[in-house]
C-alpha cells in the first residue's frame, strides 16, 4: 500500500521538479518552429550533429576501453600510491571543465610537456583539431565508467571469482566467463552515462580544441556561438541535445541508480 | 597414498595445521565447529591460499604448486555457488570449458551428468529458479564433470531445506559410492559426518583434535566438542579420593562424583578424562530424592531436538548435555533459561586413567 | 493539515522576498550606497576597470559593478534583460541594437581601436606580414562573425582581399578578443588578429606576444560609442560615468592602454 508524503514533502518535490522541468519546458515554447528548417542551416545544425555523435561516441569508446582496466586495476589490486591514483582519475568529475582544459593545454598543447614532443618529433598538434576534441571529451568523461566499474566490480560477492578459479578457471577466463558477465549492467549504465557526459562537454573542448564549425564545433559550442548571432537557431541547437539526452535516459529507465 | 595432506595455512594471526590422508574410494569427513579451519583446508586443497609449509600429494605427485586450474580436482560448494548467470548446463560445462574444451563435447558431457544425477532439472533454467537441493544436485554435477582425481565436498547439506535433505544425502551416498577416488568432506555436522564418511577428521582451532572411524570416536571422544557430538559428557580434571570408595573429579567447572578405580592406589591423580552418556542424565523439575550421587542444579541453555529425542545443555557445574525424550520436555516445561535439577549416579561415569594411550590412527 | 499550508505559504512568501530584493537598485536611491552597473567590452577590461576605481575614489558612496563580455552579446543582454545603466561597445552595430530597444541617452563615441596581427613570441608559423596569413598551415585564430572584433578582422582582410584564402586557415573561432590572445599567448595557435589594445594589456600582464602590424591603408578603425541606457535607474550616477570617460582622466588611462582618441567632431 502506498503512502503518501508528508505535505512539505510533497509540495518541495513539486518544486523541484518544476525547477528542472521548466527550462526545458521554455525551450520547447519558444522555438521558432516556423522557420525551424532555416534556422537551422544558419547554424550548421546538421554538422554540429554529426560532429557530436562522432566524438561522443570515440571519446566512450576509448573511456571504455582504457576504463574498465583501470578500473580493475584500482579495485583489486593494492600498490603504493592507489588511493592518490584513484582521486586524481575522478577528479575531472568535480573540476571546472575549463580547468581541465587548461591542464590538457600544457599537457599536450603544442608547447605543452608532452604535446612539445608529440609536435617536434611527430608534427602532431592536436589542438584545433577533432582528435583534440575527442581528447578534451574523453579527459572528462572517463572517470564515469571507471567509477561505475569500480563499484560494480565491488558489489560482487568474491565467492564466485574463487569458484570460478577452483573450478579450473585461469584469472582471464574467470574475469571473461564469470566477473564481466556479472557485473554487465553496471558497465552498460556507466557506458551510457560516460556518453551522455561526452556529449554536453564543452568547457574542456572549447578550451583545448577550439571552436571551427565541422572541425571541432560539436552541438554545445554551437548552441553558445548561435545565442548571440541567432537565438532562434540557439534554442533549437538547444532542443536538439535535450531531445538526444532524453532519449538514452528514457532508455536507461532509472537504472542510472541501481545498486546491485 | 592416493590423497596424502599434511598442509599449514596462516590466516592473519590465525594458523591452521592439519594433516590426514585418504584412500581410493574413502570418504574422509572434515568435522568441527565454525571458525575450525575447515573452509581453510578446503582452499588449500583447491589452490585458492598458499600454503605456508606443507604438501598436497595426489598419487606421490605433489601438486601443491599448481594452480587452481591444473589440479585434477572436483569442488562442490557450501551454498552450490552455481553462477547465476549461466544456465545449468553451462555451469555444469564450465569445468570443461574453463580447460579448454570444446562447446559441443563439452555440453554433451554436461548433459550426460546431469542426466545421472539431477534428471529433473531443466538444463536451459538459470539457478535462481532452482530450489536449494536441486542447486546442490547441479553444483554435485559440476564437481565430477571433469572426471576428477579428487572430489572435495564442502557442507554439501548446509543450505538444502529439511525436506530436501534426506533425499540429497541418499543422492550423495550413491554418488560417493561410485566415485571411484579419495573424497574429502566438509561439514560442521556431525550427522552428515557419520552417514556418508567412512573416516572422521575433527578440527578444531586449526588443529586436528581426533581421527577414527564414526564407532571410534563415538567410543572415545578426546574433546569436548567430539564428545558433544556423540552425545557424551566429557570431564577433565584431577581425580582425589572421595568417601566411602568413590572419587572426586575436580574439572574446571565443578565435581563430579565418580567411582574409583580399580586397581589403583587411593592418591590423588591428574589428567583424568572421564566419560558420561547424555541418556544417563535425567531431568527433574524439583531436587529429586534418591540414590543418585550427582545432583546438580542450574538454568537450561540450550534444547536440540533431534527426532523424538531431545539434547538439553545445562549450565550446571561442570556443564551437562542431558538427553531426555521430547515427551519429557513437555511434561517438565522445559526451556531455555528455567532452572533443572540434574541427576546421574557415579557409577554411570566412565574414568579414562592416564596409564592408556591416546587412541589414533 | 492546517500546519503544512503555514509552512508552504511562509516558504512561498520568503522565495519571494527573495527575487525581488535582487532588484536592489529599485530601492530609494539617496540613501546609502549607489550602486552602477557598467557593461562594456571585453576590450575595455583592463582601461575600465582602472575608470571604475578612479571613479570610486572621486565619488564616494558610489560602486561600480562591471559586465564584461563580446559587445553583441551584452546588447542582446541588454534588449531582454535590462539590467545596465552605462553601455560601452565596441561597435556602433552594438550600440544601434540598444539604441533600438530600450533605447539611450547622451550616446558619445569615447575611443578609437585598431587591429593588429599577434603572434606567439617565437613565430612558429613565420607570419611577418598580412600576406603571410595566407601561407598554407598557418594556425590563425580569430573572434567569430557577429563579434565585432571578428566582423573587424573579417573586413580588415576583406579590404586586404585574401579573406577566403585567410578564412581557409582559421582553425578557432572564439569568443571574444581576449580568447583570442590567449590562444596566440599559449603558442597553440601561430596568428590571431586582436585589438591593439590588447597588446598593450597583455604586455602589461606580462603575457608575451608579437605584434605585426597591420598597414593603415587596410585597417579598421573600430569606434567605440557609450551611452546611458535609457530606463537606468541611476540616471545622474550614469551620466557622471559617462562624462569621466569622455573627460580627461577617463581618456589619459584609455590612452594609457593603447586605445586611440575619439574622431574628432
């Protein structure tokens, strides 16, 4: 039977929602549905668009798989120095994007500690360049899958790697047939989420990459250069990015909060 | 020596050493409390801890360096842990998979098992749709798949329900009776030790504390736990010449009053175990008249029933297990925590003189 | 029951409260602290922020609150939000927009920009001349079109007549000129095209870049108009603004960071 919240409850949830809801709500409204079509060729919605997908999706794809190593690694391995490790791979979580874009800047600018090498020795820049945007993405994105890894890799009852190794499994096959099977829905929620992490990423790209329609302008930059030239076009940028997040949210269907 | 263990494991500040050995075709029960060291033998016979001296030796061949995968070693698990991912038939393949098989030859041989020992499961279920004794039957399947050199069986009954176990048991009886290698057992109980082992290893601390067969510890329990599980009262203490003929034993917890030896010279003498059936204590509800020349007086513990009969752990001075049929436990409104009065004659206490040796084997 | 709708109406009266205190400057003016709002140009950063400390120290009991930012962006700022007493551009497009809606008073032009090509200290792209901006993997950097900087640059090289060849290299579009030279000052990019201004800020930062001139024959000259926005609820405050930047303390420190006198007339 289902019981209702106290009416405080109630009414500061009302307000919580609403206080998500309604800029997006607003969004919806003040689309120039009109000239929606027009709008959006002004502001290259088209190539912002793909140019998004692209590097989402290669910015996920090398979280995932430099990620989920890492992340075993930190979980069931013990050295010097693994609690600093750890921190700092999920620190890109809680640092202004534009910090870390900074950091990448005299990481592996081309003046930078790194990226000074990468230039002289290989003729590699990759700022201004989409591989540097994937970079810039893939530096804030990453601790999501690793921190989705890392706790599902916690939650598994120990039990069943030792029977799997008992049994006759060698430590591959065990992590192959019996731990990744196991904790799959953890890495897939993680894997989304690094995703939809991927694909609102700005400060960090704007910062390192730059900004060059069908280069490095992914949907965020565009959105924030067409609010000054063409609002209209803005908020229907807006609408596209919302639309594409509210899809793979739905799909997730709350498993975003799920503890095994 | 087919089997031949004699392995220290540390865990922590915790060291476990024990030491027994198995023929073809025996069973051997490893038997003690929680906390014993059983499930630390058990990782070392799999692989799964390193040994800290020692040696496992299957036929002469010591493969106590080998990894968990190469040794010829079938496990079933306490709680079957069959992989709730995977089918039953996969769990059942995944000995042979894990070493390489093929998937075809290996599900053929899956399915041959599981139509010995576990008919009617369905191969294609997942195990969380399985009740606790088919997990167990499953888990049995997995553990000979690969046709082991050994087979290692840890608290095979624990998580099956009282409904499901006799059938279980039967099952296993008839499985160990065609296993053709040694088999090692591990159990806390001690009915599960009796009717499927042929020989019983106690362990308790770390240590083994007693080996024989059933009948041989029955008949002459060495600890306290062992003679607990035969249902025998067992004293330790120094023994003083008492009056008229009969003796004190001075155990840590209390006197008992036993009938002197004979034969032996009326001086006082340490290290005297002395023996007492829990079926010669009897119960009453107020201090009883009569002949016996124990009586004791204290709060009831604990109550087991074990069929019709039933064991009341007293906490007298010294302790006593008494058993009584569950009729009585009605009649006196036993329970836990009431006060009783025990009573037993000293003529049904047992003396072991320290002039015997120790029985081993 | 009658408790909870208590409770909910005195957290609704207290969220209100709460919003319209933020329109602070609606309160009695006269009393206490004045308080202007001043959006200017990114460009103006350094010189105005100098003014508005200038202008504190000579009228006490007046602040001033500075909104920097790409001129375009505060004038749509302005349009839908309201919120600025004192208007300074960049460019009298910007102006013009403001000048439409809400509407200014006192409109003056108070300074005079040009551009000029930067370069990182070490010239990794060997660009000496405008023409060089034309050299294949030259990395030039510039402010979007619809920033004024940017709009400038685009005509600077449109007058120049390589602006498609120019446009091929650009490899960023930024925000304003102040990212712009960052850019350039990081080394990552080999050009940019800034104000000249802003090269005096930077070398007062202590930022290194290069300068190359731009001919006069092909640059713009960028006119930076202010004025009192009409609706401003400071109105005298605003206008004595106004009068320091166009008198002589106000013009001797944006001289003093490289901007130009108004034209004349």
């Amino acid at each position: 039977m289902r019981r209702a919240l106290p009416l405080p409850f109630t009414v500061l949830a009302i307000l919580g929602a609403g206080f998500v809801v309604l800029p997006v709500v607003a969004l919806v409204i003040r689309v120039p549905w009109g000239e929606a079509r027009h709008a959006l060729e002004g502001v290259g919605a088209s190539t912002a668009f793909r140019l998004s997908l692209e590097v989402s999706l290669a910015a996920t794809a090398i979280s995932v798989v430099v990620g989920i190593p890492l992340a075993w690694t930190l979980a069931r391995i013990t050295f010097p120095g693994r609690s600093v490790l750890r921190a700092m791979v999920v620190l890109p979580v809680v640092l202004p994007p534009v910090v870390g874009g900074l950091g990448l800047l005299e990481a592996l600018g081309r003046g930078g500690v790194v990226g000074r090498w990468l230039y002289s020795a290989l003729g590699i820049q990759l700022t201004f360049t989409t591989a540097g945007a994937i970079v810039a993405t893939t530096f804030v994105a990453m601790p999501l899958i690793v921190l989705a890894t890392e706790s599902g890799l916690r939650s598994i009852d120990l039990r069943y790697e030792r029977a799997g190794a008992a049994l006759g499994g060698s430590p591959w096959y065990v992590m192959r047939r019996v731990t990744l099977p196991m904790i799959a829905p953890q890495l897939a929620a993680g894997a989304v989420l690094t995703w939809a992490r991927a694909l609102g990423e700005f400060g960090a790209t704007i910062t390192f990459a730059g900004n060059l329609a069908g280069r490095t302008q992914t949907l965020p930059l565009a959105v924030y250069q067409a609010r000054e030239t063409d609002p209209g076009g803005a908020v229907l940028l807006s609408l596209i990015l919302v639309a594409l997040s509210l899809v793979v949210l739905i799909a997730l269907r709350g498993r975003l909060a799920e503890a095994r | 020596m087919p089997l031949d263990v004699a392995v220290t494991v540390r865990r922590g500040t915790f060291a476990v050493d024990v030491a027994f050995s198995a023929q073809d075709g025996e069973t051997v029960a490893l038997l003690g409390p929680n906390g014993a060291g059983k499930s630390t033998v058990v990782e070392a016979l799999a692989g799964l801890v390193p040994l800290e001296a020692g040696h496992v030796r299957l036929d002469g061949v010591s493969i106590d360096a080998l990894p968990p995968e190469r040794r010829p070693i079938g496990i079933a698990f306490q709680d079957a842990l069959l992989f709730p991912h995977l089918s039953v038939l996969e769990n059942v393949a995944f000995p042979l998979r894990a070493r390489g098989t093929r998937a075809d030859p290996a599900r053929a041989d899956a399915l041959e098992i599981l139509g010995e020992l576990a008919p009617r499961v369905r191969t294609d279920t997942k195990p969380a749709d399985l009740s606790g004794g088919e997990r167990q039957r499953v888990a049995l399947a997995r553990a000979l798949v690969t046709k082991p050199r050994l087979l290692l069986l840890d608290e095979p009954l624990a998580a099956v329900d009282v409904s499901g176990g006799p059938e279980l048991r039967a099952l296993l009886r008839q499985t160990l009776a065609t296993f053709e290698g040694p088999r090692v057992l591990v159990t806390h109980d001690p009915v599960e030790a009796t009717t499927l082992a042929d020989r019983i290893v106690v362990l308790e601390d770390g240590r083994v504390t007693q080996t024989g067969t059933p009948s041989q510890i029955r008949a002459a329990p060495r600890t306290r736990y062992a003679a607990d599980l035969v249902g025998v009262n067992l004293f330790v203490g120094s023994l003083r010449p008492g009056e008229a003929g009969a003796g004190d034993l001075d155990t840590a917890d209390g006197t008992v009053t036993v009938p002197w030896p004979d034969g032996i010279r009326r001086n006082p003498i340490d290290d005297v175990i002395a023996t007492l059936a829990a079926a010669d204590i009897a119960l009453h509800a107020e201090r009883p008249e009569g002949s016996p020349r124990n009586v004791l007086h204290g709060p009831i513990e604990e109550i087991a029933i074990l069929g019709d009969r039933a064991r009341v752990r007293v906490r007298t001075s010294p302790l006593l297990v008494a058993e009584v049929t569950t009729g009585s436990v009605e009649r006196l409104h036993l329970e836990t925590g009431i006060d009783v009065w025990a009573s037993f004659k000293a003529v049904e206490v047992h003396l072991v003189v320290p002039t015997a040796p120790p029985d081993t084997l | 029951m009658r408790k909870a709708t208590r409770i909910v109406a005195i957290t609704l009266a207290l969220m209100a409260a709460a919003c319209s205190s933020s329109n602070s400057r609606t309160t009695s003016p006269g009393g206490g602290t004045t308080k202007l709002t001043v959006f200017a140009a990114s460009s103006l950063t350094g010189a105005f922020t100098q003014i508005g400390i200038d202008f504190e120290a000579s009228n006490s009991g007046t602040t001033v609150d500075f909104n920097f930012g790409s001129s375009t962006d505060l004038a749509a700022q302005i349009a839908s939000e309201g919120t600025a007493d004192v208007f300074a551009s960049a460019s009298g497009k910007a102006m013009d927009a403001v000048q439409a809606k809400p509407g200014v008073t006192g409109r003056t032009d108070f300074a005079t920009n040009q551009l000029v090509i930067v370069t990182p200290a070490n010239d990794p792209g060997g660009v000496s001349s405008m023409q060089d901006l034309t050299k294949p993997d030259v990395k030039l950097v510039l402010a979007a079109v619809g920033v004024p900087v940017g709009d400038y640059a685009r005509q600077a090289l449109t007058n120049a007549g390589i602006l498609d060849a120019a446009t091929a290299n650009v490899v960023s579009d930024e925000q304003d000129d102040a990212s712009v030279l960052a850019k350039v000052a990081s080394g990552e990019a080999d050009a940019g095209i800034v104000y000249t201004s802003d090269v005096s800020t930077a070398a007062s930062s202590g930022t290194h870049v290069r300068s190359v001139d731009i001919p006069a024959a092909l640059n713009v000259t960028a006119t930076y108009p202010i004025a009192v926005v009409t609706g401003a609820t400071r109105s005298a405050a605003a206008q004595a603004f106004v009068a320091y930047v166009t008198g002589s303390s106000g013009q001797a420190t944006l001289k003093t960071f490289g901007f130009g006198p108004p034209p004349a007339g």
